[in-house]
C-alpha cells in the first residue's frame, strides 16, 4: 500500500481537527524560539562627592540624607575664619605694593633732590676743610713738629670726607634721573603676585560654603556638626541625574553581540515591570583576567563590564538592586564559540 504524504492526511480530516493542529504547531513553535540573551546586575546612580577645600571645622549643616536638592542650593557651611584672616592679609600686602608700586612711577619729589644736593654741598665743605688740614700737618710734619700718628689720622679724615663726597653725588644723580624701569618691573610683579594670593584665598573663602553643583538627592553624609574633615575628604555624597542605569557583566560570548546604544530591557527583582534603556558604556577590559583565562577554553569565563542607561520611568528606584538586562536585538548576533577542527581548511 502506497504511503499517503503527511499534508494528504492532515487535508483529509475535519476541519476543527486541522484548526486545532494549527494552534497546537504554532504555541510549540513559539516555545522553541531562543530565548534574547541576558545578564545580571545592580542599579546605580550617577554619584559626585564634594570634597573639603581645608581642613575646617564643620559650623553648619542644613540638608539630611535623603534629602532632594537643586542646583545652587547650599549644603553646608565651613569654619571661615582663617581664611578670612588670609584674605584680608593678603589683600593689605596688594595695597602696599600698589602703593609702592605709585611711588616708582612718580619718582622722587622735588624736596628729596633739594636735600640730596644740600647734603652734597655739607660733605664738598667737610672735604675742604679734611684736606686743609691734612696739608697743613703734612709741611709740619717734614719739620717734625706733628708726629706720624696725627699726620696718618688727617690723611684718613681727608679720603673719608672724599668717600661721602662721591656717595652724595651717586645719590644726587640717581634722583635727578628718576626711578629704573627695572624697579618698576619688579614692583609691578610683586604687586600682581599679592593680587594673586588675595583672589586665591578669596576663592577658597568661597569654597567654604558648599552649594549642589546640579538637581540631584543627598546620599550621604560621612561627617557631623562640628567635625573637622581633612582635605579632599567627602563632605557630601550626591545622586545626580534623569535617571539610573544598571551596572551588569556581560559574559564573553555575548560581548560580540553588543554594542553601545544596543536596546535593553531591565527588570528589577520583585518588580514585574521592564524598564527600557540602552547602553551607555562598555569597557575594553575583561573585569576579571586571571592569567590562565586569557586563551583557550576558560576564555568563556571573562566578563566586560558595562552600563544601561535607562529612561525616566525608573527615576523612583533607589541605587543596589538587583535586577536582569535582556538584550532582544542581540539574540540574533551573538558569536557561538567554536573549535577548530583537525585539519583546519582541508577537512571535508
């Protein structure tokens, strides 16, 4: 007897027999569709820390954990005594070197150079009268009236007077041309650097009064009222951002398969809804490398770590929970792993 083909069969039966068969192919079908690959993770915020500028004394704090806060608005407030007291010295040295720095540039006053040159005209006089009387003692003493010791003295009194002579001229010259551009140079860095330390001292002044640098929720607050934190340590933690992501590892044989701005879907442990998102990041670097994994089989074991970034949907959620990422473009794209055959290319 001659076998009838299966479609030759199935025509032949009734007509809610072959409908049924149909629903019965199609969910058995549908079950046997490869499920898109997914990975595990955690949900996470976008965190910034403010650090302390100094190490002062905490006076205030007007914000708690938990709290949301805008951009602006201030956190806390340090000690700011010191500074200010450094503020206000350095600003009284800018003063100074501006007021130095005037002095130069006007250059000397008409009764200075009047002075100079009276001076001048006292030591010419002291200087006449010095060598006079060292030639009046110098003939006494060829005739040995005067001994040697008084002629010494004379002649000693005669080159002093000529010294004071040369340095009251020097002195009368330097005011008659004025101050050197060298000096004016120099005052004028001296009073830029004293300029400087008065804005940086004032910037820090500033930084003692802590504001959100953006919208965000306070995290933490490591120290207290009264504490002193040391400098660079985190006086606030913050949560910033729309939205979370989700921090997952995705294993070695998936990472062919995705790429950033993939599509994902995230559901939270405990939450029946799916969260949609896309990835943001994904390291060129294995999480985990030990050494022996690093070719081979054990290849498989490597994990990248990478970031979804979800939509406003799941602004609500807290950061740490646990959640799964699919990935329903990547099913199709994802590289099995395989091993070489013997032979290579000249085996049939």
């Amino acid at each position: 007897m001659r076998a009838l083909p299966v479609k030759a069969l199935i025509s032949r039966l009734p007509a809610p027999v072959q409908l049924a068969l149909t629903v019965i192919t199609v969910v058995f079908l549908s079950g046997c569709e490869p499920e898109p690959p997914r990975v595990l993770g955690t949900l996470e915020w976008d965190r910034i820390a403010l650090p302390a500028p100094v190490a002062e004394k905490i006076v205030e704090i007007k914000v708690r954990e938990g709290d949301r806060v805008s951009a602006g608005q201030i956190l806390m407030v340090l000690d700011d005594s010191s500074v200010r007291a450094r503020r206000d010295a350095a600003g009284a040295e800018a003063e100074r070197q501006q007021a130095l720095l005037l002095e130069l540039r006007e250059g000397p006053r008409s009764e200075e150079i009047d002075r100079a040159r009276a001076d001048l005209q006292r030591v010419r006089s002291q200087l006449r009268d010095a060598e006079a009387r060292y030639r009046r003692l110098a003939e006494l003493a060829r005739q040995h009236f005067v001994s040697r010791d008084d002629l010494d003295s004379a002649r000693a009194a005669a080159e002093s007077a000529r010294a004071q002579v040369a340095a009251a001229e020097a002195l009368l010259l330097e005011l008659e041309r004025g101050t050197r551009s060298e000096r004016i140079d120099q005052a004028q860095a001296a009073l830029e650097r004293a300029r400087s330390e008065q804005q940086v001292q004032q910037a820090l002044l500033d930084k003692l009064v802590l504001h959100a640098p953006r919208p965000g929720l306070v995290d933490s607050i490591p120290f207290k009222l009264g504490d002193e934190a040391p400098i660079g340590g985190p006086l606030i933690t913050m949560l910033v951002g729309e939205a979370p992501y989700a921090r997952v590892y995705i294993p070695q044989p998936m990472r062919a398969g995705i790429q950033v701005g993939d599509a994902a879907s995230v559901t939270i442990e405990g939450d029946d809804r799916d969260y949609p998102g896309r990835v943001r990041m994904i390291r060129s670097e294995p999480s985990f490398t030990p050494y022996y994994a690093l070719t081979g089989e054990d290849v498989s074991r490597l994990s990248f770590l990478a970031e979804i970034q979800l939509d406003k949907a799941a602004v609500d959620l807290p950061s740490g929970l646990p959640l799964q990422a699919r990935f329903p473009d990547a099913s199709a794209n994802v590289v099995p792993s395989t091993a070489p055959t013997a032979g290579g290319d000249d085996a049939r």
